[in-house]
C-alpha cells in the first residue's frame, strides 16, 4: 500500500508533467518519481507495489501508463514482477544515511532548541554510569547463560501456551499472575525468612521498574531518600528521575552505617539499602544494625526498600536472613528479581510490600505500564513448582563459588602487586581495590578498546573518601575466558607505571 | 533451610522449655513449635527440613531430639520421610486467611495512618476507570486471540532461543533490538506514511510505558497537556500520575476542535491525540484539522503525541496516513502497540520519537525499566519479516470487519429501541449512546452481576456534555457469542424501564 502523502506526491509529479504538454512526459514523470521514493527508502525493502488498476485509480491515469511505469522500472532492478502475486520493489542497499528524501521532513531546529526538555529528564539524564557496555567482559552482575535449561523452558512454554488458553495469550492483571505471586511467596517465606502472602507480592519487569515504582509512591519531588555510599547505581537513577534527593549514607564492614542515620538532621521519607549483600561492597549488614536501623525506621516513620539481590548465590554457609522478615511492623519494600538467577532476558522481577501498600503500588503500576507477559509468568511458575528453578540455582551456586576462587586466584596472580582484591560472600562480582583515582580512569580508559567493560568504583562513591578500584563481574566466564580477559586487564593495569612515569 | 528467624524461634522454646525442667519436655516444646510453624504457613508446601544433624548443631540439642522430634511429626501426618532424600513438609490445606502467625509481624496501624503516600499516588488513584475487568465481554479493545498462528510463534521462539545465543538470552539494549527496531519502522513508513528510521524506534513494553514516558520526558509537574474529550482514560492516567494537568478539548465528527486550541489561554506543552481514529468516538481527523493542528504545534512550541492504536484495523477502505508524516518538522511522537494486533500476552509496543528526543527518551526508559525481553523482540522480529504480521493482521481485519456488522446489526435488533448504535471505521468497538447518564450507571451496576463489563461513555468525558452510553468491544466474539452477550446486555437495559417506573 503506498500511503496518502506517496499519492499526493505522484498526483503532482503528474500534474507538472501535464503541464508541460507532451504526454511521453508523464510516463517519465512517474517512472522518475518513483524511482527517487525507492532511492530514498520511502518504501520498504520487499514492498509489494499496489496493483497498477489501483494505482491507476489513485492517481487518476491509465492503467496502462502505469503498467509502463512498473515495466520500466523493473527493466531497470528497481521492482521484479511475480506471476500471481504482484510488483515488488527489489531489495538493494539502504538509501544513504544523511541523503534528503524527497518527502524527508526537516527538524525544526529552532523548535528544538528552544524547547526544554522536563527538570525531570535533565535528572534522569545527569547519571553517567551507563559507560559499561552490556555483555563485556567484567560487566557487573552478568549471569552464566549457556547452561541455563532451556529445553525445558521452552517446553513449559509450549504448554502454557497450548493449556492456559486466554489466561496464557490474552491481557493479564496488571498485579501479576496469581500462580506466580503465589509461588514467590512460598519461595521467599521458605529461602529468605521473607512474611508474605501471594497477595502482597507484585510481579514487574525488573528491579528498576520496582525502584521507579517506589520513588514515585513513596515520596515526591524534592523528599529525600537514603542510600549507601558507596551504592546501586541504578537506584540512584530512579531516584533522581523522580526528582528525589538522594543523602549518602557511609558504608563499612558491616553494612550501612545505622549510627549516622540516627544523627542526620534530614528527614528521608525512606532508606534504600542492600543488606544481605551491599553493593558494591558485599558487606553483610549485622544484626544488630538490622534491628537498629528497623527501630530508626519506627522512630522516623520511614519505609525500609531491601534489594535482596543475588541473595542465592552465597558462598560461605548461610544466607543471611532478609531484613524484611526481622521487620515485625510491615514498613519493608523487598525487591528480587530473575534476571540473575535466571535470565536478563526474562524480564520478570518481583516486590513484597506491606498489605497496605498493595493498592497504591498497583494503581502507580498501571498508569505507568501494562502487565508482564503472561506467557512468561505462566512458564516461570511452572518452572518453579516443578523444582527447576532451585535445581538451577543450586546448580549455579556451586559453579559461581568454584569461579570466584579461580578469578580472585587469577587476580592475585597477575595484579596482585597492583591491587587489593577482596572476595566476595554473595553475589556476581569481585571488588578490586587500587591507591588512588588516577589508576582507576586509566584503566577505565583503556580498557574500551580492548573490548573488556570495567566499572570504576568511584562512580558509586559520593563525597570525598571515595574508594578507587573496579567492581568486576566474574560470574559469565569459565577458567578459560577468565584467565584471557584477566590478562588483558592486567595488561592494562601495568601500563600504567609506564604512562605515570615510574 | 530454615531462616534465622526460625532458628531464633526454636532456640526460644528450647531456653523456655529447659527453664521449665523436665528434659521430656524439650522434645515436646520443640514439635509443638515445629507444628505451629507449620500450621501457620512458615514454611512452604512441600519444603524439605533440614538435615537432624544441622538442626541440631543450629539451636544446639542432640540429634536424637531432633530426630525424635522429626519422628514424631510424620506420625502426626505433618512431615514425610523420603529414603535417602530427608524430611518433607507434607502438602496440606493453606493456612487460614487472619490466623496470627507465632512470627507474623503486625501491621503498624499508626505508621501506616501517619505516612502520607506521595501526591503523585494519590493522583494516580483517583483515576477510577478501572472498573471494567479484563476479558469479560465488551471490554474495550480486546482482540479475538484464538486465531493467533501460536504454531509459528512457538516456532520462532524456540529458533531464536536455539540460534541467536546471548543476543537472545543474556541483557539487550534499553531501547530495543536493532533487527525489530528495522522491521517496524519499514512497516511503519509502509503502512502508515510514518518517516522514521530505525534509529528512531523505542521498544517499549505497553503504550502505557510510552504514555508515561511522554509525560515525564516532556513536561514537569503542573504543566499542561491538551487532550481529546472524550478521550482515553490511560493517557489520563499516565498524565495525572505524572502530576501533569489535563486539559480537555472537545472532539467532534472531524476529530478534536483545532479552533478551539488556538483560542485555549493555557499553554500546553503536548497535546495528546487519536487522530486515525478518536478514541471512543472513531471519528477521523480531517486533513484540514491536521495541517492546522501541526501550524499551532509550531506556533505554540508544542509537543504532538499520536497514539496511532487500532489504525490496522479499518473497515471502510484504505487507512488514513499518520499525522507524523504530515507533519513536516518532526514535532510528533508517534505510539503503536502489537497488543491488538497480535496478543496483549506480549507485552511489546513502540513508540517513534524525532531524533534530539531519542537520547533523552532513553535515559528515561533506563531510569524507569529494563528491557523488554530480547528473546520476544528477536522472535517478533522474525515473525514480521516473514510475513507472517501483515498476513494475520489482514485475516483478522476481515474477520471483524465481519464481526462488526454480525454485532451492529444484533445491537440494533435487541436494543435499537432505546440506543442509538455507532458504526466504527476502525478498531475494536462500537459506541452505544443512550439518552442520559442514569442509564448509563444503571445498566453498569447491573452487568457486573451477569458477567459482562460495559465501560461508561460518561467516565471518558470532561464537562457538563457529557455522552451517555458505552464504548463496547466487539472483536473477541464469535457470531454465537455475540448473540447471547448481547441479548444479556438487552436484558439488562430493558429491565431499566421498569426500574425507571415507565
């Protein structure tokens, strides 16, 4: 179908060239206009052309003259003809980037520049941490894939399909899945000390979109916020996008530093943390400190929002309770997700919040989007019920301790005169420590062409005792891979003495 | 694994039973703990205890306690012991819905009353259009999904699993997948006179995530947004929760009244429209009314958001072109969603912004959510550029072009007496207009009990001249259930006369 504005556009090439008088013209006229909107990739690549009866209507000519036309054309490569099934315009390069289309509108420029974007776009768009490309070597908190069981993913996904009928294909509540809210509470109630019912939890598409959720029910433009510093990027970009102010909060071996909150004069409507295992840090908030920071909360009237990420790959002993299951006063927001257990590709995360809080969250929900796919909420509480899915994390809780030591092992072997590496309790990435800032943007620096993605750890400090190293993710490579990319990093790393003059 | 909290728990009835004396009863205190645990629902349905050596080593008893104290649960019927495997919670009834936990947190009543949640959520919750629950009939904008070619989806999905690798399972780009990004805008600038390149496409997840985006990229809270009346109550709601204002603008046979933006003191920063097909009313915005409407998008320094739903489906000829492509100075964002064209189940739209608006829109997205999934993206992806897209939404066009006619003519049949019935250029519903709102609600109030969902004309509107009736969808139902659903509806209606007291 060429749409109104291609007919419009032949209607006038058509009355320029009857303008001109000698109707070879028209034919010419066409032919040309024609070949300019396929040039200029108006069309696309394997577009079947309409009918020339049609066209011919449209644009009030002969048939016949538009049969000349797609003859012409298709004597020149732009269009091949199929017997039965109509003009296609051949497929050939894409037209030139940059190359002005007859039909190309310009950019209002004057519009654009004058223009401003919202206070809330230039917050969201002022966090810069987005420098690590996805999928490279050390990226932190990238899975193993490759052993993921597909086969049987894909099989409960063909049955759902086939079985769950609308449930399955149709719209679903924009809550979540009854059969996977459920089977998340039992998870959690069972793995993580978590206190729910399946009402209480709320599927999302992933942890951001629970953070985003928060920041926008729990406070307004210019509340407060607490977080630990250093901390999750990602938190702070929700936060800021809903114009909140983020207030740091010191980090030690211990986690999050409950005796300053005690002091801060600030008023936070909430405190985001990462108790079990602290980003970037992998400090494990006491007990103690947990149920200060709870009886802080009490005091202050302030929501609790726990990321308990990668809380399943712990590799000394026990997982540490989660703090929401210590919070006897339902004032905690708990946030999982699947995308590391399982699969980024997933798109399917989850929160637990207070009774009360169900409602609001869902309504803020959907005026923000519409509901997970059902299809995959209904193959992932079938993968879960069936035990697959504590089969897999079992399964990669052994191999992720067995990497961790061989990377930390490479580490201290090739860089451990440079750097301090510490090893990791949890979760998908190891901390490498350096002196001094300088070492750290260096290193960044170089390692883009290289093809490796470090993420400096002075990004994720405020103020200025900030930590200088890397935060590097070890979980997507076997011994093989490590051992190369570790090369490469410490190849880097050496250089430096070298550029610093030493 | 049983969590801390559990452990402290037992470790308590232990110290309590053992201040009490008698050794016999540290065995009983610790079944009768086990079993309220587990009445209570501490433990899911089927979790396995822990091996009597570690809990024995956890709350420091004999092993013999703990095996005695096992023992004693499977003769209860509570616990199942599997030969080389452990003890198993034995899978019984839920417990009761209110019974207080040993563990159960409580509600911390006055927290909850004292904390106010933000503005924003209270904006979002005010919007009560949400009434009409999902997949009864007549709700608006339902697809008949039965048709769906789930063999080739299936196909497509398993062959991108197999052959696409970490591209399809590991994390994807947050503004979606280069090969699916390339399909739609040549679908787009085919179909729909769209002028976008790839580069310009964002995969979102919902056109509500794109509405919600629009609103927080290009405007702060309190500023404006000009929009249709009656018009679309998730736009609405994705306005409000952003604490925009919405400033209604009435539509007529034409479309929105273009004169009266131009006579509008308020400076809006976006106007909101359907242009191709006025939700609900169907009407189409005259080419007149387009050129107008983009010449005060300049003059006025406005944004133009076109929702572009259901322009697939049209029944009286050939589709009218976007008014992005009219548009010759790219001010519009233009959304499209694959959840009425294919299946709601997929959670996948789009949204074509002008190119400064790409970077920023970005930004937001990443601050809002993650990415839809790569392996539905790569597997739609496949699905368009093997025809298998044009070719359904073609069937399916057919279909309820059909449908259409079977369901006016019923409506007409049972209850032409007291509506006027609206004959739809496109899309997925028909207008039903009744002569006042008493009507309306009634027959609102009276449906929900027979199983059908009507949406109220009067809920869509701003004002005193309100319509009254319902926006009713159509396209989910064969010819047979169609008839029994609306001789339902014609039930109800009909019974208003005597409730009326005529």
């Amino acid at each position: 179908m060429l749409t109104e504005k291609h007919i419009e556009y032949l209607r006038e090439q058509k009355a320029q060239a009857l303008q001109k008088g000698a109707s070879g013209l028209l034919t010419e006229a066409l032919v040309s206009a024609l070949k300019a909107m396929i040039d200029q990739g108006e069309f696309a690549r394997t577009q079947r052309l309409p009918p020339s009866r049609v066209l011919a209507a449209s644009i009030q000519v002969s048939r016949g003259t538009v049969e000349r036309c797609y003859s012409a054309l298709e004597s020149e490569g732009y269009v091949h003809r199929e017997v039965g099934r109509g003009s296609f315009i051949s497929p050939r390069e894409r037209p030139l980037l940059g190359k002005r289309s007859v039909l190309q509108p310009t950019l209002d420029n004057a519009f654009f520049s004058n223009t401003a974007l919202s206070r809330r776009s230039t917050n969201g768009a002022q966090i810069a941490f987005d420098s690590v490309p996805y999928q490279r070597p050390f990226t932190p908190g990238v899975p193993e894939t490759r052993n993921f069981p597909m086969h049987i993913w894909l099989k409960l996904y063909q049955q759902v399909a086939k079985e769950e009928g609308a449930l399955a294909i149709g719209g679903s509540r924009v809550k979540g899945s009854e059969a996977l809210c459920g089977v998340i509470s039992d998870y959690l109630r069972a793995e993580r000390g978590v206190r729910a019912s399946a009402e209480q939890v709320i599927i999302v598409s992933s942890t951001q979109q629970a953070l985003s959720l928060c920041a926008q029910v729990l406070a307004d433009a210019d509340d407060t916020v607490y977080m630990e510093n250093p901390g999750y990027p990602g938190a702070i970009r929700a936060f800021r996008a809903a114009q909140l102010n983020v207030q740091p909060i010191s980090v030690d071996d211990s986690g999050i530093d409950v005796e300053s909150i005690s002091r801060s004069a600030v008023r936070a409507k909430a405190i985001y943390l990462t108790p079990s295992n602290q980003y970037p840090t992998g400090s494990i908030l006491s007990l103690q400190r947990r149920l200060a920071l709870i009886a802080q909360a009490k005091q202050r009237g302030m929501w609790i929002i726990e990321d308990d990420y990668d809380s399943e790959f712990h590799y000394s002993g026990v997982a540490t309770t989660s703090l929401q299951g210590l919070d006897g006063y339902q004032r905690t927001i708990y946030l999982g997700t699947f995308s590391k257990t399982l699969l980024p590709a997933l798109g399917v995360a989850y929160m637990v919040v207070p009774e009360p809080l169900v409602e609001p969250m869902v309504a803020m929900r959907r005026a923000m989007d519409g509901a997970v796919s059902p299809l995959t909420q209904l193959t992932l509480a079938r993968f879960m019920q069936q035990g697959h899915f504590r089969e897999y994390v079992r399964i990669m809780r052994k191999m992720y301790a067995t990497r961790v030591e061989r990377f930390i092992q490479l580490l201290k072997q090739y860089v451990g005169d440079k750097a301090t590496i510490i090893y990791p309790e949890c979760g998908l990435q190891v901390l490498c420590l350096v002196e001094n800032k300088a070492i750290e943007r260096f290193v960044i620096a170089q390692s883009i062409a290289s093809g490796i993605a470090l993420q400096g750890l002075s990004d994720l400090c405020c103020g200025d005792d900030a930590l200088s190293g890397w935060v590097m993710g070890f979980a997507a490579f076997d011994p093989i891979e490590a051992e190369r990319y570790v090369k490469q990093f410490a190849d880097i790393l050496h250089q430096y003495d070298e550029y610093d003059g030493k």
